[in-house]
C-alpha cells in the first residue's frame, strides 16, 4: 500500500484511492469514488434542494484523490481524472463517517431510540394538544418523544371530533386506507373488525397485512363512561431484545422467516402480506415488529423441519408480550389522544365490562412524515 504523508493527521492511501483524516479524536477512512460522489460542490448538488446533479456514469471509473489539504475546518481535496477540486466541511465528513465498528450483535438499535417496561408509566411523554397546535418547542419535544419512545399522549384536545386529522395536520399525511381517513373506534351490531367490538383486545400491531403497514397510528377519546376499556401498550422492540437474551434461537427463528398476515373483513378487500414478525435490517439493526394474531394468515413459508420450533419462538414471543412487567395501562378520558410507533409498538385493550358509551377516533399516518418534520424543526433549532 503506497501512503502519501500530508499535513498531519491527513494522508492518502492506496495511491490516493482512499483518504484517512482525524475526525473528532479518531482517525476515519473515505473512499475517492465515495468522497466523488458526495460533493457538495454546485456541480454536483442542485443548490436549491440538494439533490444529485450528476449520475454514476459521469464520475471516472478509478477515481483517485491528487492532493488534499486541511485548513480551518474544511479539507480540500483534487480530484482526478477529471481534475476537479471540491472542498468538504470537517464536521459534515465526522457526521456521514462510515469506517466504524461494525454493530457487535443484531437486533441493535440506534442512539436516538430508548427501551422501556412498565415502569415508563411514572415517565410517559405527555403535551397539551393546545401547545403542540401553537408552540414549536412543545411540537419538537412531542415528536422527538414519539421517536425516542415510540409513544406519546396528548391532553386538552378538542371532544368535537376530527382532532387526529388536525393533529396529523401538523406532521405529515393521513394515510387512508379501507378503514377511510378517519375511523370511529365503538361497539357495532356487525363489525367488521374485532377492534369494534366490546371485547378485550390481545396486544398487537395494527394493519401487518398491508404493505407498506402503517407507521403510526393515533387514537382520540370523545366520551367514555363504561367501565374497562383500559389501553395497554407495549415496547416490541424491548420485548425482541429480552427473547434474544432469553432464547436467542427463538429470537433468529422469528426473524429469519416471513410470517404472513391477511384481511378480508370489508367486502372487496383482500389484503396479504409477507414479512417477518421482528424484522432486521442487512446490518442487524431491529427495525420492525410485526404482531397480530387475528390477523395471521397460515405460515407457508417456514420449512417443514423448522415449523415446530417456530411455533415454540412464536408462542415465547406472546409469552413476554403478556407479561405485566413490560405493560403500561392507562384510561383515555374525553379530551386526551395518543400516538404509537405502530411498527414498535403493541397496544392493547382490556374488555370492557359496564353499559355506557366509548368512542374514540383514528386514524393511521406515516413515520417519515414525522421524522421529516422532527428534522426541520431540529435543523432551525425549535425549542433548543
């Protein structure tokens, strides 16, 4: 390996194939064609949305760095063949550095997202829906608790009906779906969903038979007088990581093979979908829980020699879901809202057990919508 030695700490590898850099304390590695290809420069990136201007094609096959120089937090690179200089920000190469460990085990999730049992109940995020309507500090602290938790309650919210579109209205999009924009959540005579009924509900994820499942979904309470009807949710991704340490072959067996999951309760619907119950990422990275057996279809896609054992990681699975040590239990009032992560977390609902009226409304949006506007409100530093 040919080293160019540069001003200290910088120097180029492999013929200029590769740049090494300290960043922050550590030394990082970038690839030429990688540095090419991420240039911030205006001939490269449109100035006005910051998309690509340039394809695969147009960056020189063996794309080499010629020279490179640090000077005041920024590093000034030449690039060839082509002959063009681009200068990159320091802080912008630590943030996207990618020559870092690789994660240890799977299932691993990222700094921005914490675990919890059920003593996040004496913790749960909660805002006025009145200061998340009207205060970018409270709407920043409602959704960076949605990513961080997976869950979030709102109070003081208007009983007139519609407040979760107005509440979706500040993040993203309702995502519509046979249910209609909107669903009201109360017993029915023929329902066409168990959810509409007076029985309690096993905990679960809601739609796994869609694809793509609903990121979110949100719930609001317009009147409540029975007694029961509790709502119980449910860290997933805390309930995957205890069956790992608990059985971790269990654990492999639910994420290394695709469940399936339908719907055809609404005449002219027939929805189906195949996906694993806890899915993971290349990487290893939990990304997804996938739970609801109303709605699981026959499982064809597990071999004959594995189908038992599957069947003993499925039923552990529901195990640790109904344990009482991971739920928290709360009762929505007139007024009051939540949202979950609905590819986290699991909610549930105790039956209820007195005459009366409860009624809530829902409806499902998407999660990158939310991030999306986290993001921003981040970026022009709301509330920070």
């Amino acid at each position: 390996m040919n080293e160019q030695t540069l001003a200290t700490p910088l120097r180029l590898l492999d013929h200029g194939a590769v740049l090494e850099v300290q960043l922050g304390g550590e030394m990082r590695r970038f690839h030429a064609v990688w540095l090419r290809d991420n240039a911030q420069d205006a001939e490269t990136r449109s100035p006005g949305n910051g998309q690509r201007l340039i394809t695969q094609l147009d960056i020189p096959q063996y794309t080499r760095i010629a020279d490179a120089a640090r000077m005041d937090g920024r590093i000034s690179l030449l690039f060839e063949p082509d002959g063009r200089r681009v200068t990159f920000d320091a802080d912008w190469l630590s943030a996207h550095a990618y020559d870092k460990p690789a994660p240890s085990t799977r299932g691993w999730n990222e700094p921005a997202i914490t675990r919890w049992d059920a003593s996040f109940a004496d913790k749960m995020p909660i805002e006025s829906y009145r200061a998340v309507c009207t205060d970018a500090s409270a709407r920043r602290r409602w959704l960076e608790a949605v990513r961080r938790y997976g869950f979030a309650r709102l109070v003081d919210a208007p009983t007139s009906g519609g407040a979760v579109l107005d509440t979706v209205n500040l993040f993203g999009y309702v995502r519509e779906t046979n249910y209609g924009r909107l669903f009201d959540v109360r017993a029915e005579v023929s329902p066409t969903n168990l959810a509409f009924t007076n029985l309690g509900l096993q905990a679960h994820t809601d739609n796994p038979y869609r694809d793509p499942t609903p990121g979110l979904q949100l719930l609001a309470c317009l009147e409540n007088t029975v007694e029961g009807g509790e709502t119980i949710v449910i860290d997933g991704f805390e309930v995957a990581a205890l069956l790992q340490a608990l059985a971790p072959r269990d654990f492999d067996l639910l994420a290394g093979y695709c469940a399936r999951f339908e719907y055809a309760g609404t005449r002219g619907v027939k929805l189906r979908s195949k996906r694993p119950i806890i899915e993971l990422g290349p990487d290893g990275e939990l990304l997804a829980i996938r739970f609801n057996n109303r709605s699981a279809a026959p499982f064809t896609d597990i071999p004959f020699d594995v189908m038992a054992d599957y069947y003993g990681a499925y039923r552990r699975l529901a195990e640790l879901i109904e344990d009482p040590d991971l739920a928290v239990s709360f009762k929505l009032a007139p007024g009051e809202m939540f949202i979950v992560d609905n590819l986290r977390v699991l909610h549930a609902r105790k039956a209820i057990t007195s005459s009366g009226e409860r009624w809530l409304q829902g409806c499902y949006a998407d999660k990158d919508g939310l991030l999306s506007s986290l993001l921003a409100l981040e970026q022009d530093g709301a509330g920070g």
